[in-house]
C-alpha cells in the first residue's frame, strides 16, 4: 500500500507541474530516489505519465481557449495570446521538445492546442522532452546502470 501512495503522489505531482499550477515534479523525483525504495524505471515512468497527461490537460484547455477568449476573466489579453500563436508559428510544433522548461512549457502545451496541434505528434514530441528531463536527472544523480 505505500509503494501505491507513493507513486500515486509522484504522479499527481507531475501532473500538477505540468499544468498551469504552479508545482515542481523534480523535487519529489529526487526523495524518491534518494530514499531508493522504489524501482528506478518505475519512477521514471510513473513521473513521465503524470506530467505528459498534464500536458495534455494544457492541450485541451488550449483547444477551448477561442470560445472564452473574449470574455473580461479570461487570464491573456488578446495581444499577448496573438503573440504567443506568432512565436509558436515562427518555432513551429519542433518547440515541443522544449515544454520540459520551466516559464516556457507549461504555455508552450496551451498554445499547441490553441493551434490545434495534432494530438500524435504532440504526444510524441512532449513525451520525447519530458521523459528525456526525468531521464537527465537520473543520470546526474548516478541513479543509471
């Protein structure tokens, strides 16, 4: 039963930090695996499902975004929203590798679906980045084989 709270609240805080929410996944990645009870791998994935469906949820706010973006609580003004779909046209869906970073993901994964990025190659792409950030960290803690 611990094993299971214990991924389940790693993947809840992937999950959180990958959305808008202010949260940090990487922290939590590192107790886990400094307290070196739980399997390396699992963590791993564990950490990358919760922050690529955290993305996702970004994905999906971004394809409903046209629909309330007219409306006074609306948290982007209009300039600032064309501004970003003009950095995420000039970048391309490429910049996805980059929705890992800190400031820049999390809005980066809002715009693809404002821009309705096809949902494959933005898992695929999101997926490559993030898994690759929790990798990345395994490694520099010499938790890799």
């Amino acid at each position: 039963m611990h094993d299971l709270a214990t991924y389940t609240g790693l993947f809840i805080a992937a999950l959180l930090a990958a959305t808008l929410v202010p949260a940090q996944s990487e922290s939590v990645l590192t107790a886990l695996l400094l307290a070196g009870r739980q399997e390396t791998v699992l963590l791993v994935a564990v950490a990358s499902a919760g922050n690529v469906l955290g993305s996702v949820i970004n994905w999906l706010l971004g394809l409903a975004v046209e629909r309330y973006r007219d409306r006074k609580w609306f948290p982007a003004s209009p300039n600032r929203l064309k501004r970003a779909q003009a950095h995420y046209q000039r970048f391309g869906y490429w910049s996805l590798l980059l929705a890992w970073v800190p400031i820049i993901g999390d809005p980066l994964t809002l715009v693809a679906g404002i821009m309705r990025e096809p949902l494959w190659r933005f898992l695929l792409l999101v997926s490559i980045g993030k898994v690759g950030r929790y990798v990345a960290i395994v490694a520099g803690l010499g938790f890799l084989a």
